[in-house]
C-alpha cells in the first residue's frame, strides 16, 4: 500500500495546481510517469537530486521547498523566481523592471 510522503504531498499538490498529469510532468522533468508516481505515492529510499531539481523548476519552486518541510511555498517560488531573473540577459531584466514599476506599489 503506497505511503504518502512530504515530498509526494508537494509534487502532486503543485502538479495539480498547474493542471499537468502525472504524463505532462514526466515529459516536462524528462522523468517517466512511474517515477512520478512513485515519488507522489511511495517513499524512494533516495530520489535523485536530478530529477527533484527538473522537477521543481517545472513547478516553479526550488529543490530545497520540495524536500525540506519548513520553506513556504511562496518564498520557494520567489527564490525560485530570482535565481531565473538572475540568469536573464540585461534586456530582459529591464523589461521586468519596467513591469514592475507599471504594475505600481500598494503602499
């Protein structure tokens, strides 16, 4: 009888919030379905670092929220944010800027 894990509970919530199948996430993470599975509903002995890091990056948090227990969803997505605007090339980078000082401050 499969065993949910923290790790399994986070894949398959955020899987399902973005609408992906379990199909649609292995071809993403260029993982199979039964990996996929197998992580949401069993406990791997170890899963490997490569394939949690493709798959958090399709679902938009870091590595560290899907295996740790204590980072909030939203600081996973913020950091995750941050590590792909750091990558971007300056244009890009002053096209977000200009967004954000569109899109105004509340306070």
């Amino acid at each position: 009888m499969p065993t949910t894990t923290p790790l399994g509970e986070k894949i398959r919530t955020l899987r399902k919030k973005k609408g992906y199948t379990l199909e649609k996430l292995a071809e993403l993470a260029e993982s199979s379905k039964s990996y996929i599975w197998q992580l949401e509903n069993d406990n791997p002995p170890r899963p490997s670092a490569d394939k949690i890091a493709k798959i958090a990056v399709v679902l938009g948090v870091t590595p560290d929220y899907l295996i740790t227990e204590s980072v909030p969803v939203a600081d996973a997505t913020d950091t995750a944010f941050f590590r792909k605007y750091q990558t971007m090339d300056p244009a890009t980078k002053e096209k977000i800027r200009r967004m954000m000082d569109l899109i105004g401050d509340d306070e």
